[in-house]
C-alpha cells in the first residue's frame, strides 16, 4: 500500500530473494527496506514503542489547530519513603470538587483525575514513588508532563529524593517542590531549600526557577497554592490534545480479575475513546465492553488525559504498553498476533543492544554508578570525568549515582536511559538482577577503580573511529 507497487510485484521480488510469501504474511524488517529500497524508497526501521509514539506526535502535528483543546495535566508524585506521597495523594483525591456528582467510592486504578474549583482539571498518577513512573518509561511510554517532589520539612533531603530528582530530570519532567509535613513541630522548609539547591533546584525567592509549596498533606494546608502551581507550570507546556479521533494511549496498571477477566487502566493520551472500540495493547487486544472512572461508575467515554479502567482485554497486558484504537477486530487482531511472533526476537536483541562490548558507533555512555561508601563514589566520578575529557568525541553521562546495593529502580532507572550499571563493592539484590534479565540491562561490578577504568577504556577505544 505504502509503495502504491501491486502485490504480485512484491511477492516476485520477495521470491527472487528465496522468500515464498503469502498476501499477510510477515516478512523480516530487513528484507522489507531492500525491497522497498529497489523501488526507490528509503525505508526507517522503528521500534514498536517508536511507532506508537511517533503516532501520537504525527497526530498531534497532523491536527487542524482548531480541533485541539486543552487536555489535563499528568502528574506523578515523588519523593523519599514516609515523606507523604500517599498522604498528598489521598487529600488531594478529597479535593475534587467533581467527586459529589461522580458518587460512588474510591477505587484504586492506578491514576485519578480532580477538577478544582476554577473548572480545570489534574491528572494523578496514583501509585507513588518514581518506581512506576520508571517501569512505564522503561517500556518506551512518556506518559507524566510534570513532578511533584515531596520533601518532609522535618526530615530534608534523603536518599531517595535524589534519586527522585535524579529520574525527573532524566525524564525532562518540570518539576514541582512540595514542602510537606510543615504542621510539624520539627519542621524547617528554609533547610529543605538550602538542601535543595545543591541539586540546581533553587526557589524563586533565591533567583531560581523550582516552585516550592510549604504544604502539610495531613491538614491540608496550601493544598491549593501547590495544586494552582502545578497548573501554572502546565500552562507553559501547552499541552493539548484532539478529542476527535480513535483514542491513542498508555496502560498505567494491569491485573487478572477472578471476576471480570482481564483489567486494565488505560490513560488516553489523544483522540477519545468509546465502548465497542477494537484496540491493540502491546502483544493482546480487545475490545471495550466497559470502562470505569477511579470511583467505580459507568463511563461511556473517556477524553485526552483521563484514566479509565477498561473490561474487554484478551490477556492482561503490562503497564507501559501503548494502547491504540485499530479500525477492526481483524486489524486489531493481527497486529496484536504479529508482535506476539516478533516478541522472542525482540527480546534477544533488546538483550545484545546494552553489552558494553556492541557499544560500537555509540557517541555516548549514559552510566548509573552505586558504590558502597561516599568516598568511593566521589572518586568514580572524578575519574569517569577525567575519562571523559581524555575522549573527546565521547561522552560519558553520569544518570545517577548513590550509596548501597544495586535495586530494581537503579535497573529501570538504566533501561530508560540506555545506562550501564556500575557497582563499586556493591552488588544486585535478587528482584534487581531479575529485573536486569528482563530488560536486557548490563550490571558490572568491581572491587577495584582501575578496573572500571580499564573496562571503559576498551570500550571507548571500540567506539572509536580509527585515526591514520
Ligand atoms: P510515603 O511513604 O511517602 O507515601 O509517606 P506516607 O504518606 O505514607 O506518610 C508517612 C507518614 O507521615 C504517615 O504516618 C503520615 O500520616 C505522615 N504524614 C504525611 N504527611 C504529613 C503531614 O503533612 N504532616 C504530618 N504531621 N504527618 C504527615
């Protein structure tokens, strides 16, 4: 169809290659550009995320103007353990000046949307802590536009809240300060900004850009400054959406239900979807036979921006696959069958594509470094600099780098960067390793500096290009 070339020309071609195909058959990516190539066309080799990805750009691009409208905000909420992220997350759901009309009770599915008193409308990721977030961008799914950071006032900059800044930015998500527990008699916000501002987060009122609320998630306090910030900040994004259009999406959250079968949350990010619609939702798909906002009611519809929770999957799909509304239940199928074929494939060369060893013709090495005590770490970092300034086309990008063992979030936080891992006397816990399998993440461990060095000299001498 793309070429406008009939098919027996193709299939003639294909059998000059010593392929017997038939009309639908699926046919390896590589012989598609020779082919297409002949015919003188230059065809691109994308990744499925790719694909749904560049959709939703094309799509939006494509829009007539007049046809986009504003859609909601997406937020994700971060920060360190027991600073209050499920306590901001839970008073700011009992905000909802909607809630009344909506009745029903609260229901957990992964992301809720409130409309504030102004009539506009926040979308929430409603599984804190960036360990999601982080498994929905490790599966190639941008999906948050903002980040609120929680910090306790009583407890200041933790571990984790660098790790937090550390994946926000690495998302280029803008990101939002929120002080919180300041009901507390301990409390100290101004520690909170000072701490702050050694990671380039400096308040407005210092001549920086990061907004800061003093909150208090218990009470409730300046709840409305934190959430009229966050669409202040949304606002510049100018994010927009055409509600006119089969819906393109993310699955936020995914379970088998004994009852009802297969569930999952889908959050539409373009266009709107209906109930009878046919989609395909990473290697399953289905039709819409229910949809569900996060207080159990019925919906009929669901706009850009909104999260619903949809009945009708073949199998239970995994969160961070992109969701798109197909023209057919024969489309929806065979895509759906295509990719299934192709997922063993794909899994071996997602695999090979993070080997230190095939870095060839990479310019970059993002890299995550965990060591097992602070002089360690600083030392690692100055020679990864150093090593960095001794190859000038090359560039080595330190994502993150923190004290103590290698976790699952070091993992996703590497697969969503295309980071290699590091471990200085440290090691990968059980799930970690698991976790690195499965993505195809590289972890190296050593006990000695010399070592790493030695290891990425090979691998930047490799990516080298030769000088005569
Ligand atoms: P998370 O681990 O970041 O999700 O933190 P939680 O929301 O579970 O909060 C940890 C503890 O701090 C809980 O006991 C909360 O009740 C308490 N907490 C959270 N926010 C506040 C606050 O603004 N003020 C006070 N005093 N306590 C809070």
């Amino acid at each position: 169809d793309l070429l406008d070339l009939p098919v027996n020309t193709i299939m003639a071609d294909l059998l000059k290659k010593g392929i017997l195909a038939t009309v639908n058959q699926t046919i390896d990516p590589e012989i598609a550009m020779e082919i297409a190539e002949e015919h003188g066309f230059l065809a691109e080799l994308k990744s499925e995320e790719e694909v749904v990805e560049s959709k939703i750009e094309t799509q939006l691009e494509e829009e007539d103007k007049e046809n986009l409208v504003e859609r909601p905000p997406v937020v994700v909420v971060m920060g360190h353990v027991d600073h209050g992220k499920t306590t901001l997350l839970d008073t700011i759901r009992k905000t909802d000046v909607a809630a009344r009309e909506k009745g029903g009770i609260t229901q957990h599915i992964g992301a809720y949307k409130i409309k504030l008193k102004n009539g506009k409308e926040i979308t929430f990721l409603d599984t804190p802590g960036h360990e999601a977030f982080t498994t929905l961008r490790a599966r190639g799914s941008k999906v948050a536009d903002v980040a609120v950071l929680v910090v306790a006032a009583d407890d200041g900059v933790r571990p984790q809240t660098v790790e937090a800044i550390n994946h926000a930015k690495s998302a280029e998500l803008p990101i939002v300060v929120a002080i919180n527990k300041i009901d507390k008699p301990g409390a100290d916000p101004e520690r909170v900004k000072r701490e702050l501002s050694q990671y380039e987060l400096i308040p407005e009122e210092w001549g920086g850009d990061t907004i800061m609320v003093p909150v208090s998630a218990k009470t409730g306090q300046n709840l409305d400054e934190l959430l009229e910030n966050i669409l202040l900040v949304s606002e510049i994004l100018d994010l927009k959406a055409n509600p006119n259009k089969p819906a393109v999406g993310t699955i936020i959250e995914s379970k088998l239900d004994k009852q009802r079968g297969p569930v999952a949350t889908v959050l539409v990010q373009n266009g709107t979807l209906k109930i009878g619609d046919y989609f395909v939702a990473g290697m399953t798909w289905g039709k819409v036979r229910a949809m569900f906002d996060e207080r159990g009611k019925n919906v009929k519809e669901a706009m850009p921006g909104t999260p619903v929770e949809i009945l009708g999957f073949q199998e239970v799909p995994q969160s961070g696959d992109g969701f798109v509304v197909m023209k057919s239940e024969k489309d929806a199928r065979t895509l759906a069958e295509q990719r299934k074929q192709k997922y063993e494939e794909q899994l071996l060369a997602k695999k090979a594509r993070l080997r230190l060893e095939a870095l060839e013709g990479a310019k970059e090495i993002n890299v995550i470094i965990k060591a097992d005590v602070q002089g360690s770490l600083e030392a690692i970092k100055k020679t990864l600099e150093e090593l960095s300034e001794k190859f000038e086309d090359v560039s080595i990008n330190i994502i993150h780098a923190g004290l103590g063992g290698i976790t699952e979030s070091d993992v996703m936080l590497a697969a969503a960067s295309d980071a290699i891992i590091i471990g200085f006397n440290v090691r990968p816990d059980a799930t970690a390793r698991n976790a690195a399998e499965e993505e195809g993440v590289q972890i190296k461990t050593y006990g000695i500096i010399y070592d790493i060095i030695e290891d990425l000299e090979k691998a930047l001498k490799g990516m080298l290009e030769p000088e005569y």
